[in-house]
C-alpha cells in the first residue's frame, strides 16, 4: 500500500515537472517570436517611411524605388502570415533588401545613401559587376554596369534567385525575375550569364552558377580537387618510390633514387 503511494507521488511529480516544462518551452518560443517580430516590424517600418518619402528622379531611381515599394508590399503580407521565427526572420530578409533598393535609388539621385544595412552573406557571396558589359545572346542585347545609367536603370543587390547566385550590379533589363516569380530558371540563361560575366573577377564560371555554386563554393571546390590530386599523386608516388627503394635494395636500377624508386613511376609521369 505505502510502496503504491510512492509510486503515484513520483509519477505526479515527472508529469507536474513535464508540463512546467513544456509550459516553459513555450513560452520562450512566444517571447522569441514576439522578439523576431518585432525586429521585422522595425525594419519593414523603416522601409515603408523611405518609399513614400522618396520620389525618383530618373529612370533608374525610379525603377529601383518602384522595386523597394515591391518589398515593402511583401514584407506587410508576410508579416500578416508570420506565425514562426523563421517566418518573421524572412520578413526582415524581404524589409532588407527593400532598403538596399532604396540606397541604391539614392545613390543614383547623389543623395546621401545613409547609415550602412547589415551585411548579407549571400550578397556578399553572389559578387558584384566591376566593369561594363554589352552582350547579344540569341539576338537580343544585354548591358550590365557598376553603376546606374540610361542603358541600365534595373538594380539588383545581389543574392540567390531559385537556387543560383545574381551579381549585385545595375542592368539593362531584370533578367532574374522571370526566375524570381517561376522559382526555376528558364532554357538558355546559362548562355546569357556565360557571355555577360565570363572573366569578370569574383564571379563563378557558367558551368558552376548552373550547378548553383557562388564564385567562393567554385573556387573551394577546383582547390578540394587539386589538393585531392596532389595528395593522391605524392603519397603514392611517396608510397611507391618507398616500397621499392626498401625492396630492392639501396643503389641499382630498383633503388630509392633511380627510375622505380621515386623517378618517372614515383610521383612523376604518372602521378
């Protein structure tokens, strides 16, 4: 009788402690959300006071200033909708780039672009046009410039669009949104992207930014493969030129320094 007593005392005391602490989970998960949505209030409602202060000048102010009013539109949707941190985390992402929209416009207008906006990996990691580029891919003609002008009033702030990464840069026409709005890129932009970044620094090669590798991913992977290679190659030619060096003796044709140890068979011709 007593040892049953125990028993439902203990087993009250695990589920009393379980629901405190689920009921603490909980609420750390509703004051983390109110925190994560509050930082994207702060930030969409920062954009929202540019958009309808600022009015463009010229066509590439305008067009960019046009493209924060877009951001600001889906940021106020998915904040409606936010119900996660993840979610209210997307909403600052969204408010975000709208307001490297609206630094872009400014700088184009030579208005002062104001305080600097935190720095965006991916941003960083698409890379940026450094030079002016006219191309024609399958008879239509494409620019892309550093900075904005009539031939390239479209702003981009660099990122990835379905999975592959856009250079920041101002260009002549928004190429990436049909990929922005279908989530997949369509037949034969690799060509275009080939032909307008080909050789431009910081950028990844055509065959990589279809395989959806940002220029840093390209370059640690051709290194991965020449470190591979090359260790291959020694530690066998090491292995071998060991091998038969010990094998065969110290100083005719099998010895440590001659053709079979070490030579055209140990890490040379054919490692």
């Amino acid at each position: 009788m007593g040892g049953g007593i125990v028993v439902a005392i203990i087993i009250l005391a695990v589920v009393v402690l379980g629901v405190a602490v689920a009921r603490n989970q909980a609420n750390n998960r509703a004051r983390q959300l109110d925190d994560a949505k509050a930082e994207a209030r702060r930030w969409v409602e920062r954009l929202g006071g540019q958009v309808i202060n600022l009015t463009g000048t010229d066509e590439p102010s305008r067009q960019a200033i046009a493209d924060a009013a877009e951001r600001y539109t889906a940021a106020g949707s998915q904040m409606e909708q936010a119900t996660t941190v993840d979610q209210a985390r997307l909403v600052t992402k969204t408010a975000m780039e709208g307001l490297y929209y609206i630094r872009a416009a400014r700088l184009a207008m030579g208005l002062d672009p104001g305080p600097e906006l935190p720095v965006d990996p991916e941003q960083q990691r698409a890379g940026r046009v450094e030079q002016d580029r006219r191309v024609s891919v399958e008879g239509h003609s494409y620019e892309a410039s550093p900075m904005p002008g009539r031939g390239t009033p479209h702003y981009y702030p660099g990122g990835r669009v379905a999975g592959r990464p856009v250079p920041q840069g101002w260009y002549s026409e928004p190429w990436w949104k049909p990929a922005l709005v279908a989530g997949a890129w369509g037949i034969g932009t690799v060509l275009l992207f080939d032909a307008m970044f080909s050789g431009m620094a910081g950028i990844p090669d055509a065959s990589a930014w279809e395989a959806g590798y940002d220029a840093g991913q390209a370059d640690a992977i051709a290194d991965s493969g020449g470190d591979a290679g090359g260790d291959a190659g020694g530690d066998a030619g090491g292995d071998a030129g060991g091998d038969y060096g010990s094998d065969y003796g110290g100083g005719g044709d099998f010895g440590g320094g001659s053709d079979f140890g070490g030579g055209d068979f140990g890490g040379g011709d054919f490692f």
